[in-house]
C-alpha cells in the first residue's frame, strides 16, 4: 500500500489530506467490507469454554525465559466460560514486562475480545496502570521491545482504555475514558498500519487509535494484564534491574476473557487508513470489526 508507506513519518498520528486522483481514494461506507471470520486464523479463536482451550495459549515467559508474572491462570475453573487471569505486580511500558499469553499468527488480522477488568474485591482498580486486554508484539524483542496494545482498567486514573504503541522500547500510550464493566477491544492489523478499537457494554464502537508499523509478518497475539506500577519505587528507572526479579508489591486486578476470536480484515489498493479523508472512523470501524459486534 504505497500511500500508507507516505505516511510513516507521522507515527502515532492520523491526516485529513484530501484524496486525489494519484494518491489515496475514498473508501465509502456502502464498499466496505468487515474482516471475514473463518479460515486458518479463525482456527486460533477461543471461547474458553473447555480447560483443554489453555493449552492454544503460550506463555512468554516460558518461551523467552522471563519471570512468570502471573498469580493465577485458567480457563472454565474460576469464572465459567471464560479466561481468568491474575498478574503479579508488573508492567508493560518502555522496557518493563509483564504477563503476556499468546498464539503466533502472520498476515492482516483483528483480534477481538469481550473483557471485564476489576480490582481483586471488585470495582475499579485501586492500584495505578493496572490494566487488562491485548496486546500484539515482536518476538523475541526484549532488547528493543516493539508491540502495540489496548486494555483497560486503571491508568493514571480510573476507568479508562489505554492504547499504547512501544517501538524500539518507547512507549507512547494514550488514555480514553470508559465505563466499568465488560468492554469489547479490536486489536487489528491491515498492511502496514495497526488500529485499536473499543466498545463499551451496550454502546457502539469508536477508534481509539491508529499507527503506522513496520512490525514482522509474523507476530505474537494475546492477552495480557498487569498491575501495581507504583512499588517498582526506585526500578521506575531501571528497566533490567526490574525485569530481572519479581517486584514485591500489592497488585490488585483480576481479569476476565470471555472470548478471543481472530478475523481476517481487507482494505482496497486505493484506502489509506492513515487518512481519515480516505477511510473515516465510520469506515474504519465496519472494516475492523466483526459484522454484528
């Protein structure tokens, strides 16, 4: 997609330059087309309604050989139906790392989960940058960590969805105000470009965010949570010396996954969804979304 090439110099942003005959086209609402269902990468969706649904998932620390953040972990047993999840005191920012379970997939794809993020006693989080949802990373990045994600919970405040893009270990995340309760996340991407996507419970979709990427073909899609930043204390500025024990802390969030389903989304040739003048958000969200989400 030579027009989003163009654009990469604007990571993190979005442009409203005006299509023209040689460059971008308009993609109407009426010729796009939501992200097909089915196929190889619909064979790795999970509905976590069976135990035997675990063992789909790998944990990055295993395969990386990192601390295993997580407190507790298991599907169908704790909540019926559903993925629960329990991190230790951890976080997912610059170079620090956290829980993180996944499923390497290739290609253009939308990862979408229904998700619930509460502190342990319930309610909203009470501990800082404790929060849940997906995430989509380079493997085998810890030196120059680059992943794109979108949770929710608790940030700088509570009640929030943050979408965060990490390149090369910098993170620039963003907070958008939410709801408490079930929330709907749409990881996606589409050539070159990555899209977060979020729904509250009963409302209707809106694009959190949109980067350029110049990620591999091959990446690693999942689930992630993580809690407590505050007691890293003095390791907030030593990113390796933190990595390398487990913090002590009082991390307080327990997340639930009701389901991961993975979809195949397609754009036209002539769509440039760096460009809100060629693919609105009102475009965006019928081609990233799953047809009656």
């Amino acid at each position: 997609m030579l027009a989003v090439v163009s654009a990469l110099a604007g990571c993190g942003t979005t442009t409203a330059v005006q299509p023209t005959p040689s460059g971008p086209g308009v993609l109407t609402l009426s010729n796009a087309s939501p992200p097909a269902p089915g196929g190889e990468v619909g064979e790795a969706s999970t509905e976590f309604t069976d135990v035997a649904d675990l063992s789909m998932w790998t944990k990055l620390s295993e395969t990386e050989k990192d601390v295993d953040r997580i407190a507790k972990y298991d599907v169908n047993k704790t909540v019926k139906g559903s993925l629960y999840l329990e991190p230790k005191t951890s976080a997912w920012f610059d170079g620090f790392r956290g829980p993180f379970v996944y499923q390497e997939l290739a290609g253009d794809i939308v990862m979408h989960a229904r998700v619930k993020v509460e502190g342990k006693k319930g309610g909203q989080p009470k501990r800082k940058f404790s929060l849940g949802g997906l995430m989509a990373r380079q493997p085998g990045s810890y030196a120059k960590p680059n992943w794109v994600s979108v949770t929710t919970g608790t940030g700088e405040k509570s009640g929030q969805v943050e979408v965060k893009y990490t390149q090369d270990g910098s993170s620039k995340p963003q907070e958008l105000a939410v709801k408490a309760g079930w929330v709907d996340l749409a990881l996606a991407r589409v050539g070159r470009v990555f899209v977060a996507l979020y729904k509250e419970d009963g409302g209707k979709w809106k694009v959190g965010r949109r980067w350029p990427s110049n990620l591999p073909d091959v990446l690693q899609w999942g689930v992630t949570a993580y809690s407590d930043w505050d007691s890293y204390n003095l390791l907030k500025k030593d990113a390796a010396k933190a990595n390398a024990k487990q913090v002590k802390g009082t991390p307080d969030l327990k997340l639930t996954v009701d389901f991961v389903r993975f979809l195949r989304p397609e754009l036209p040739e002539y769509a440039d969804p760096l460009n809100t003048a060629s693919v609105s958000d009102e475009v965006l969200i019928k081609a990233m979304t799953p047809a009656g989400a």
